[in-house]
C-alpha cells in the first residue's frame, strides 16, 4: 500500500511537471491565466473551448443528484409515492428544478460566491489529498506501524486539517 501512494504521487508530480515544461515551451513569457486564451482562433480551439464550458453544464446535475435522490426518497417515504408513477416524475421534476433555482439565488445572493465555492473546493480538495489517506493509513496500520511513521502521519493529519482550515 505504502509503496502504491508512493508511485502514484510520483507519477502525478512527473505529469503536472511534464504538462507544465509543455505549456512554457509553447507559450512561454506570453502565457495567459486563462488556458483557453492562449490557444488561438483555430477552429480545434472553439472545439476544446467548448468542451472547457461543457464541463460545468454536465457537472452540475452530477454534483446535484445526491441531493435531489436523497430530497426525492424524503418524499416518497413520507407521502408513500409508488416509484413508478406520474405523481412521483412530478414531484421529482419539481423538486430538481428547486434545488436549480436555490443555487441561483445562492449565487446572486451571496457577495463574492466564486470566492466562497473555491474555499470549499480548496477544503474538500485539501482534505482528499491530504488528511484523509494519512488518517486511514494509521486507523489501518496503526499496530504494525513504528513511531516514526505515526508521528510524521499524525503530523500530516494536523496540517491537513490547519491547511483545509486555512
């Protein structure tokens, strides 16, 4: 297991080392924030443009569905809707297109959400690539593990969590 995450964070650091050599060489000093800019009026670009704003679009009902099944199965629960009825495809088009209009006010509502989405990212994100494999890795290993080990994983998991707090 120890050695698996080894490779793995080997050949992850190689690859984003790897993307960002090419991205240099092709642009160099002229490289913009903004990937997409630098990519030219080609018609390949408006292609990748579109997948870049397709990505979100299918995202979002991926990141919702949890919610709306969980909202859904509340309902059909409480209110004893058969699954397969016209009743419960109403309910659950109303429900999804709820949680839609929810978020959207959520946007607009709340001053500088891009910044408060991106902090939860960053937490989540920090949490996943951090806290939580050194806090598994010693729930499992924790008898077989020597000091030194348990140590520097205990000292992980504390940074992660100050890190995803930060």
């Amino acid at each position: 297991y120890g050695r698996m995450v080894d490779v793995t964070y080997v050949l992850v650091l190689f690859a984003y080392a790897g993307m960002t050599v090419c991205g240099y060489l092709m642009f160099g000093d002229k490289a913009e924030e903004e990937v997409t800019v630098n990519l030219g009026k080609t018609l390949i670009s408006h292609v990748i443009v579109w997948i870049v704003l397709s990505n979100p679009v299918c995202k979002y009902p991926l990141d919702m569905a949890p919610i709306a099944f969980g909202i859904e199965s509340f309902f059909q629960i409480t209110f004893k809707i058969p699954y397969s009825t016209w009743l419960f495809t109403v309910v659950s088009l109303l429900i999804r297109t709820l949680l839609v209009f929810v978020s959207l006010l959520a946007v607009l509502a709340i001053p500088s959400f891009a910044v408060m989405v991106a902090l939860l990212g960053s937490l989540g994100s920090f949490t996943i690539s951090v806290t939580f494999p050194c806090a598994c890795y010693l729930k499992l290993f924790w008898t077989d593990l020597s000091l030194t080990v348990k140590v520097v994983n205990i000292v992980l998991v504390v940074l992660g969590v100050l890190g995803a707090a930060v």
